[in-house]
C-alpha cells in the first residue's frame, strides 16, 4: 500500500491510496463511493474474481480522497502480461503488424494497465460518490495512471494503459481523454435488447415479432425442446468443473480475437460470492452436458456473459440460439429494461432483437513518441462488418 499526492494543481485537493489486494481494502469506504450500484466494482465480485484471477493477472485499487479526507472515488486496474503477436493478432493488417512487432520487441513480455475489466464491457474501471463529478473522477484517475507508470512499489513496469470501454452517453467527456496523450478506437459493438414493458412473459415477446422471424424463434425452440436448461448451485458449478472448462475452450478457439482466458473456476468464486445476481444455467441433452451460459443481474440490467458450447450438438439442436432466447426470458422475469448480449455474432444477435452499441477505449504507451508511433495500429482496429435483422413489427 501506498499513498500519493497529485502533483498537477488542478487536482491537488484530492490524494488517493493504493492497494495490491481488496482484503486489504475497507469494504465500508469502498462501497460508499459505488453510487452507480455496478456489479463489476463491487467488493463481493472484486474478492470473488481477484480468488480466481490472482494467479493470472495482478491488481491496484485505488481510493480517492478530498481535502476532508472523504472517500470520494475508487478505481481498479488489473495488469496483464502479453507479447505484441499475442496482442495484434489476426486483427490488425499484417504490414502494420510486422512493424509494431519490431518496434515493440517480438518476444519482450510487455504489461498492460486496464482500467476496467477484461472480461465485461463497459465503464467498469471506477465509480464517485455524489461530491465529485465523472469529469473529474476520470481526471484524477487518469493523472493517477501516470503516477503508476512510475513503479512506486517495485512492480514490473506498465508498458500501456487502457481505459474499457465507454458508452455512447459518455463520449463527451471521455474524449478529455485525449487532451493526456490517449488514442480512441472502437472495437465490436455490444448488442443490446432495450426491453419492452409489455413483454410481460415470453410469449408477449414472440407476439411482437413479425411473422418470418416469430417463425424462426419457434423453429429454435423446437428443435431444442430435447434440451433441459438447470440453474447452477456452487455445488453444481463444482461438480461440472472441468467439463466446465472444456465447454468455454470450445469457445475461445472459435473466436478470432482473445486477449485474456478466465480460469474456469472464478465461475465458482463468483456463485459463491453474488449468489441470485450471478445467474449460470447448465444444458443438457439426454443428462449429458452440452453447454453452459452466464449472466449478471445488476439495478434493471441483464448482462449475458460467458457461455460454453458443444459444437457437436449446436448446429441439430440450436443450441446457441436457444441460450439467447433463454437471455431475453430470463431478463423478462427480471423485469430488466436492458438486455446487453455482448460482442460478437452481432447478426444473429440482432435477430433476437439486439442493437448495436458503438463503444470508445482508450491507449496510451508510457512513452508519448510510442504512442505516436501506435496510431497506425490503432485506427487499424476497426469492427468487424455486419448485417443487422430487425425482427420486430413496425
């Protein structure tokens, strides 16, 4: 632990103390400052997923004070290691690619900063209490960035720091964040299902769909009426561990952008910890585990999450597509107003009723002529194309 100053004079009525653990955090101080109730910086889920994570990634928590010694503001980093071609991937245009390699070192292990969370989208990276405002909570956690690259505490140094990710209704103020030498980009949309209130059960959904993708969702359901969906206990997560594991690497090798691999068991941390607002649902085909979903269930949002799927059985069974119709049934019954499926299969997402969400990050190298030098990669990072269903009356 330790405790800093700002030195810019805009900032220095607040200090800020920072941590390596949240068992070293005080839980009550923490929570204070969580006025948007996000599930991802509560201190039940930061215990849970640091217990699952700890061994793949390190962690810095920070708490924010005014000039009263209030707890105005808190922020958490998680820093992992990487090499550049396991960062570029196959997304960024090999000639550009080949070039950062060279610039960056191929094979020197590099550290990322996120403010935010590797796994979950959105503006999971900090949160105020009602004294100060997100203008200035962003402010004071991006100076803060620039402190950490300093290594007070010995660790290996911070290569790039990245914010993840903003919402629409926050671009105004988080482009500020240029004005500190970070670069925006846009990666995937997040496909999103602003609920009806009408839809009081599932079958008010399907009445407002027109009749060719009405006839669609049937089709699905049909075909997947063999599949029995079983809400998860710890003890259930427990005993399916390892098929567990099996059916999320399933996944993982079938998309063509990962960075970071949840280590199965923080699945089981997280039941433990949130209980009713960590939904994990198992599927089974003749009692034979076939696929798994998860869900956080936070205010009126549903967020999916992490799935598994036996690829042997989806394509017969629609698997896949039974799960998201499984989503939008399970945030009807939580009587959510907003369903967030995530990125990625953005066509078939739409036909459930998503929309497409532009989302903004932002980099930074710890070197301003670096991070001049990585424009080139990152207005290469582009979206992939899509086509988008509207399958709603009207």
């Amino acid at each position: 632990m330790w405790d800093s100053l700002f030195s810019n004079s805009k900032n220095k009525q607040f200090s800020y103390v920072v941590f390596d653990t949240i068992d070293a955090v005080d839980k009550l101080v923490w929570e204070g400052t969580n006025s948007a109730n996000t599930i991802y910086l509560s201190f039940a889920y930061l215990k849970a997923f640091e217990k699952g994570m700890g061994d793949n990634m390190s962690f810095k928590y920070l708490i924010f004070y005014n000039q009263e010694k209030v707890a105005v503001a808190t922020s958490v980093f998680q820093i992992v290691s990487f090499k550049p071609g396991e960062l570029l991937q196959e997304r960024i245009p090999c000639s550009i690619a080949d070039k950062i390699k060279v610039l960056l070192l191929e094979n020197k292990e590099l550290n990322l900063l996120i403010c935010g969370n590797l796994f979950a989208c959105g503006e999971n990276g900090f949160a105020h209490s009602n004294l100060i405002t997100k203008e200035e909570t962003l402010e004071i956690v991006s100076e803060a960035i620039s402190e950490l690259y300093q290594n007070k505490d010995g660790d290996s140094k911070i290569s790039f720091a990245l914010f993840k990710e903003f919402w629409p209704n926050s671009f105004a103020y988080s482009d500020n964040l240029k004005e500190g030498h970070f670069k925006e980009f846009c990666i995937d949309v997040n496909m999103v299902l602003p609920m009806q209130a009408n839809w009081e059960d599932f079958d008010a959904y399907l009445k407002t769909m027109n009749t060719k993708y009405r006839t669609r969702a049937k089709n699905v359901l049909k075909k997947s009426k063999q599949i029995e969906s079983r809400a998860f206990s710890t003890e259930d997560i427990e005993k399916h561990l390892l098929e567990i594991k099996r059916l999320y690497e399933e996944v993982l090798v079938r998309v063509d952008y990962n960075l970071g691999v949840l280590n199965a068991g923080t699945f089981l941390h997280l039941k433990e910890a949130l209980q009713e607002d960590f939904v994990f649902t198992g599927y089974f085909l003749d009692n034979q585990f076939v696929g798994f979903s998860t869900a956080f269930v936070f205010d009126t949002i549903v967020d999916a999450n992490f799935i598994g799927v036996d690829y042997t059985y989806n394509k017969e069974h629609k698997l896949y597509q039974r799960m998201l119709y499984d989503y939008v049934d399970l945030a009807i019954q939580h009587k959510a107003t907003e369903l967030r499926l995530g990125r990625t299969a953005e066509t078939i997402k739409s036909g459930v009723g998503a929309k497409p969400v532009s989302m903004k990050l932002y980099t930074r190298h710890r070197n301003c002529i670096s991070t001049k030098l990585m424009q080139p990669v990152i207005t290469s990072i582009k979206p992939n194309p899509y086509e988008i269903r509207k399958p709603f009356k009207n």
